[in-house]
C-alpha cells in the first residue's frame, strides 16, 4: 500500500508578496522530494473544505469573515505576517480538505500513510483568527473530523515545526480525545506560553541553537511515553521543517537525520497503537530554506513510505 499524497492546484496561486518566505516555490521543494521516493506514491487532488468542516474548529463567524471578504484583486492583510490574495480562500479551503481527505484515506486503511503537500500552512491559526502565515487550522480541523465523522476516541498530534503550534493548543488543547505533543525554539515566536498543565499537552520548549541530540533526547523521555500510554489510533503530524539548521526563520540545529528519526519513531509508536495498520497523516506547516525543505522532506517521507 503506497505513500499518499495529497495537493491541489490552487495551493501555488495562494501568495503574500515578492519577498514573502512562504512562497509557492516551496510546493516544488517538496516535489523534488516526493520524486525521490523509491516506491511512488499515490497522488490525489484535494477537495475543498467546507464552511461546515471549517467550522468544526473555528469559529463560523470567522469562517464567514475569510469566505465573504475574499480579495478579487491585490491583497487583504489579515495580520502582519499573513496575508490573502484571489486563489488564498480556495487554497486555504483545499490546505483543510487534503488533510481531511488524508484521514479518510488512512481511516478507513486505503492507505497506512498519507502527506499532504499543501500551503497555506495551519497550525498558528486559532478559533477566532488568523495568524503567522495560516488561514485555516488545517490539522485541528481533519483530527476533529476524524473524531466526530469516523468516531475515534484517541488521536495523537505531534508538531516537530520549529514554532509552537498555538493555534492547534488553542482548539485543541482540553480535547479529551486529543494528545498534543509539540517542539520549538523558545522563548520565540509566537510567544505562547510553554507551561501547559494539561496532560493532553506535552510542549517541549528548546533552547536557541539546541541540536537534534537534544531534542531527541527530550521526545524521548516525555513524548514517547505519553504517546504508548495514550495508544491514538491516529498520528497527525504538523511536519515544519524550520528547526532544520540552514533555515533561515529560526536558530534551531537540526539536520535531515533528525527529520528521519522522529518520522521512524512515530511510524513505530502507531504501528504499535493500532495493532500493525499504522496510520499516519503529515501535513506541511514551515520550513523556509528551499533546499533544505527538500532533503528534510525527503528524510521525512523515506519514512513514510
Ligand atoms: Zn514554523
């Protein structure tokens, strides 16, 4: 059963300016990656999310905002970093529906994988708002699908991006069927706190140039354990690829190796939590550095597949 991916069009129409470093040439960074795949994948183009399924992790009224204020010429800024032009609202819309298509895909075992190649990316984007590049909360969005349309009771999310995922904690973070494990660099953007007391969320705040020894040695001691316990019958990843040393957004020193080992372990811990079928869905958040997107991505799906 092959590696699928999942994209759409519209996800390289979607741009915030000439110099923004979320640009569609990342889309092709991690093409050449998916080309590098000994076994080929099975390609899929996304549907669009709906307002509905939007609305299950945020507010409808916010929903509305972005779908009835869609710019047709130039650009609506939405927050400093974050910004729509005429193909954002339906790349946003098909960013949420790739990864919902990947827990469909993955839920009901047509595939045992599945890594969603789509922009914008989601998990700074909270309830009620938008923020640091994301529209829509696309992985908060499909986990809560996958919860209330296939009825899984225990889902995992682990975000290895180097910035935490304030917008996933935000929706997600008392959800008793969600165990959230995130890594970043801290103190650093977007300045949420780290100190979490909910058992549902493991943060894992790092130390500016840390390594990838580091944060192994820290997934192990407080993500792993967390996650046997937990036994999800699903792993989403919010896969960032900014902690990678030559990325030029943040000051963490990971290299593709550390990419390919936490992908190896978290393939082996929903091996074992779900009795052999797996079930894994990635979906790109960061990672900026274009050649350094693809080795990572590379490190990352070799795993995957
Ligand atoms: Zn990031």
């Amino acid at each position: 059963m092959s590696l699928a991916i999942i994209n759409h069009p519209a996800c390289a129409l979607h741009e915030m300016g000439p110099q923004h470093p979320e640009q569609p040439a990342r889309l092709d960074s991690v093409a050449k990656a998916i080309n590098l795949l000994s076994i080929k994948p099975t390609h899929y183009t996304a549907p669009l999310a709906s307002q509905a399924q939007l609305s299950l992790a945020h507010d409808p009224g916010y929903v509305s905002e972005l779908f009835n204020h869609s710019p047709q010429q130039g650009y609506l800024q939405l927050d400093p970093d974050t910004r729509m032009n005429r193909h954002s609202l339906e790349a946003a819309r098909a960013a949420a529906g790739a990864v919902i298509q990947g827990v469909d895909l993955v839920v009901t075992n047509q595939h045992r994988a599945a890594f969603c190649n789509v922009r914008p990316p989601g998990h700074h984007a909270e309830h009620g708002r938008s923020m640091g590049f994301c529209l829509f909360n696309n992985i908060a969005v499909a986990a809560l699908w996958a919860i209330e349309h296939h009825q899984l009771e225990r889902v995992a999310i682990v975000d290895f991006d180097v910035h935490h995922g304030n917008g996933t904690e935000d929706i997600l973070g008392d959800h008793p069927a969600i165990l959230f494990c995130s890594s970043f660099q801290h103190p650093f953007y977007p300045y949420s706190r780290a100190d979490s007391q909910s058992p549902q969320i493991i943060n894992l705040p790092l130390a500016s140039h840390s390594d990838g020894a580091t944060f192994r040695t820290a997934a192990k001691q407080h993500w792993f354990p967390a996650l046997e316990q937990f036994r999800p019958e699903l792993i989403m990843i919010s896969a960032g690829f900014d902690a990678h040393q030559d990325d030029p957004l943040a000051q963490l020193n990971w290299c593709d190796e550390d990419y390919g080992w936490i992908s190896a372990e978290i393939c082996r811990i929903a091996e074992r939590s779900t009795n052999g079928q797996s079930k894994v869905v990635s979906t790109l958040e960061g990672g900026y550095q274009l050649d350094a997107l693809t080795s990572a991505v590379a490190a990352h799906l070799a795993e995957l597949s």
